[in-house]
C-alpha cells in the first residue's frame, strides 16, 4: 500500500471521526463546546491530509520547476501576500457585516473553475471554497474574541442523520475500489458541504440570509440566462467539446451557459424560477410581481434551450410542491392532474415520435442516452458486494471492469446518472439505509419548518401569507427538484445548494431546532425574503 493510500485511509478515519464529534447530540456548555470544536480540529487535519494525498510526484516537480524560474518567484509571492490580504479583509467585513458573507456565498454558489486533479480536468467550485474559509475564518475569530455565541454549539435535527451518512461514507474510503476518486469527492464535495451546512445555520439569525441569498440568485440567474440565449442564438457554447461535437449532429442545439454541462445550467435556472415564484408569492407591490414574472420568463426561456428533460422535471415537481402550498392539494391534483393526462394523451396521440420513445423500450434506451444500462449496470454491481457496496468513489471503475472490451468501446459514459443507485451501489444497504433515514428526516424537518401547524393553517385561512412557513417549504421544493433531476443525472449530495438550502430550510423555522442556546443577534425580521419597499 502506497502513501498516499494510507494517508486517504487515515484522513477518511479522522474526518469521519471529526464529523461525528462535531455533529453528535451534546449538551451545551463548556464539554459540549470543547467537543464541537475538537471535532472541527479534526476536520481540518483530515480535509488537509486527503487534499495532499491527491499531490503526485509529478505535480510538486512541476511546481517545483516553475518557482525556480524568477518571474514565476515573484509572482507566486505576490500572489500569495495579496490572496493572504484580501482574504484578512472579507474575514473582518464579514465580522463586521455578516450578510456579505451571504452574498459572497450566493454570488460563489454556482461557479466552477476547470482544475487537474486526479489525472484529469474537473469542475471545481473553488470560489466557494474560498467563501467557505472566510466564513469558517470569521466565525473562529469572532468566537476567540467573545463576540459570537451558540449556532456551533447548538443542535438540529438533521445533524445526526448527516453525521451518520457522511461518515459511513468516507469510512467506506478503507475498501474504496479506487482510493483516489473517493478522496476527491471526501475533498471537493462531503468535508466541505458538511462544513457549509453548520456554516449556513451558525451566520443565519446575524444576517438577511434569506434575503440577501435570494436577490443575489436571482439577479445573477437572469445574466446567465441571457447568456444562454446569446448561446443559442449564435450557436456557441463554451468549455465542452463533447457538446459541441453532439450540437453538430443533433436536432437540438443546447447550450450550457457558464457551466460544463447543459443539465446544470437548466437546474441552476430551475432554482432561481423557484426562489422568483416564491418572492412573488409574498410581494406587497405590483412592481414586484412583474418583475419576478419578467425575471421567470427569462430564466424559463434559459431552461428551454438546454433542452433538459431532467431540469423540466425538476421544475415542474418543484412548482407543483409549492402549488400544494398556495392552492391546497386538492386543486392542484384536480386541475394539474387532469391538464397531464389530457395534455400526455394529446401528445402521444399526434406524435408518432413521442409514441415510440414510450412504448418501445429500445427507443426509450436511446433518448435517454444510456441512463436504463448504467442503472442496471449499477444494481448488478451491488448485488456482487450488497451489504457495504464497492467503496466510495467506485462505481466508474467497477462498472467499466464489469463491461467486454466491445462494450467499453460503445459506452460513452461509465459514471451512473443516478443518485440513489450510485448511493447504493457505492455504500451498500447500510449506506443507503441511512441515505434514506437522512431524505426522510429532511422531509420531515422541513415540513415542521414550514409550519404545519394549526397556527399556519390559520394564517392560510386568513389570506395572510406565512413568509416563514412559505420559505422553507420552498426549500422543501427546490430539494425535491434537485433529488428528481438526480435520478437522471446524479450530482445530488454533490451539489452545494443541496447543503445550503437544506440548511436554509431548517433555519427558517426555530421548531426544527433541537436545542438552540441564546446567542447575540439581532431579531430576525418578519420577512423572510425581498419586499419592494
């Protein structure tokens, strides 16, 4: 066994050790804290000690061999006093003015810069990384100073399922069919998420969170729309080759806007489409309602040209969930449900196309470009290693291994487009046990969140929107877009706004929190997201 093997091992171990202690049900006081913030020490090391074990040899000579030219000197210097500045300045900004961090955190969000690692390009969402520092930074100073209290010490009901999931997860890495892969996603995706989302529950009650996370999806989701329309019509897309060559021989032209792929930029506008409707559920003006609605009509023109089923899915699931919340469930299934039946037999009827891609199963294999062989590909695997599954970060490699040469050479993709059969396949039942518990519990809390009590069944009935109660079941919405288009592309513990409006959601509502010590704050103000006053 390699080094840097042990060393993946090892940093799994402590991050998920770390995990546990910095999520676990303690009391709080004086041991609780000493708990929380051992475990966050642990983190640390062990988010340090995986990101080195993706250094290889070959990367520190190179790095090497470019600092010893004197130009590269310098200007790795400069570059690193200015980072070292800039960064000192955000942290005491953000002390200052907590809701920046919340705009640093919208405005970095949805960002991916192309890096090698791991022998090979990825989209890395390396500016929230660096947002996520500061405000780890932050918190850690204000707290050494005596100016912050709770949130970190306080706990909430998804902790446990979280800490459970994610360290089966990285405790997995120990018999991980491919060693490195797992440690960039404990890297890139699971160490900092879970860092995000304690993050995004300890700097809400300082800050307009809500407020301010919203605006700036929204204002930065409208350019990058318009973006993709430009795309559209000039015919030109950016960082993906594969997508253009398919653009060549496809109907469909799509687009991807500032994103690798397509899909993405159609549930980033989905999101945005979200968190417009709910703003103009709650506006007070009727300026504001037109412009969410001027706002919706860009962003829905964005998903068009993605051509995106998984991204049409995922808003008309999201906006039928906050439907049930404005209408009641009854109207929306009377009406959205007789509009889907006579809308789909239309459809079927007068496309011979669309008639097809239905009843015939080969037909439907192709459109969906593969997604039937990898599920299946997926399930065959977990049922080789069904109790504790092929490790994290396994699935590519062992599905390649189960395919003929033949195969391989007509498959293009190797990576499953299915969240939950990655999940499973990867971790095993007892891994997707607990996935399952972590889905269910979020339901649930969100749902408390958005009050279903009989106080929000009285402002229902009274006409008076429930900002809270309406917040986090938009949260509840947006989480169930993001889980249905994973079904057809994956990315669901992988994205970021899964963890932050996760996080969101819970924060909305006080009753999701389980214990929750005083902490110096101003109140939270009675709207919840932006009025137009």
């Amino acid at each position: 066994m390699s080094a840097a093997e042990l060393a993946r091992e090892a940093g799994a171990i402590d991050a998920a050790a770390g995990i546990a202690l910095l999520l676990g049900p303690w009391a709080a006081g004086r041991a609780g804290t000493f708990r929380r913030g051992f475990g966050l020490g642990l983190v640390l090391v062990a988010w340090v000690v995986l990101a080195i074990s993706l250094v290889s040899r070959d990367d520190l000579e190179g790095a090497a061999d470019r600092l010893s030219q004197p130009v590269w000197a310098v200007a790795a210097a400069a570059g690193v006093i200015g980072g070292a500045a800039l960064f000192v300045l955000c942290v005491r900004v953000v002390l200052w003015r907590p809701w920046t961090w919340f705009a640093l955190l919208g405005l970095a969000l949805p960002v991916r810069v192309p890096v090698p690692v791991g022998g090979e390009t990825r989209n890395l969402l390396l500016p929230l990384y660096a947002v996520l520092l500061i405000g780890l930074a932050a918190w850690i100073w204000g707290r050494a100073r005596g100016r912050l209290e709770g949130a970190f010490e306080s706990s909430t009901l998804l902790d446990l399922p979280i800490a459970a999931f994610v360290g089966f997860s990285l405790i997995s890495v120990l018999w991980s069919g491919d060693t490195r892969e797992a440690a960039v996603k404990a890297v890139f995706f699971y160490i900092p998420f879970v860092l995000l989302y304690r993050l995004v529950l300890a700097w809400w009650r300082r800050a307009d969170a809500a407020r301010v996370l919203v605006a700036t999806t929204i204002a930065m989701a409208v350019p990058v729309a318009v973006l993709a329309l430009g795309q559209y019509a000039a015919r030109w897309t950016f960082w993906n080759d594969r997508l253009e060559q398919s653009n060549i021989y496809s109907r469909f032209f799509r687009v991807n806007g500032i994103f690798f792929d397509p899909n993405i930029l159609g549930r980033y506008l989905v999101l945005a489409i979200a968190a417009a409707v709910a703003v103009a559920w709650l506006a007070r003006t009727r300026g504001l309602v037109a412009l969410m609605g001027i706002a919706c009509a860009v962003l829905a023109a964005g998903v068009m040209v993605t051509f995106s089923r998984s991204s049409a899915l995922a808003l008309i699931l999201a906006l039928v969930i906050m439907a049930i919340r404005a209408f009641g469930w009854r109207r929306v299934t009377l009406i959205g449900g007789g509009l889907a039946v006579v809308l789909s037999a239309g459809v079927i009827a007068t496309s011979q196309n669309v008639k097809h891609a239905v009843t015939d199963s080969d037909r439907l294999e192709r459109v969906s470009e593969g997604r039937f062989d990898l599920v299946k590909g997926g399930l065959e695997l977990w049922a080789k290693e069904p109790v504790t599954g092929t490790g994290l970060g396994a699935f590519a490699v062992r599905y390649e291994e189960s395919l003929t040469q033949e195969e391989r050479n007509r498959t293009r993709v190797i990576i499953s487009h299915n969240a939950p059969i990655t999940i499973l396949t990867e971790v095993g039942i007892v891994g997707f046990a607990l996935f399952v518990a972590l889905c269910v519990a979020g339901v649930v809390v969100l749902r408390r969140s958005a009050g279903a009590g009989a106080a929000s069944r009285e402002l229902a009935r009274s006409g008076t929107p429930d900002a809270r109660g309406w917040a986090a079941w938009t949260a509840l919405a947006m989480l169930a877009g993001i889980f249905i288009h994973s079904l057809l592309y994956a990315a669901l513990v992988e994205d970021p706004y899964t963890w932050v409006i996760a996080a969101a959601g819970v924060a909305v509502g006080g009753t999701a929190l389980a214990r929750q010590p005083a902490v110096e704050a101003r109140p939270a103000p009675t709207e919840i997201l932006p009025s137009a006053s």
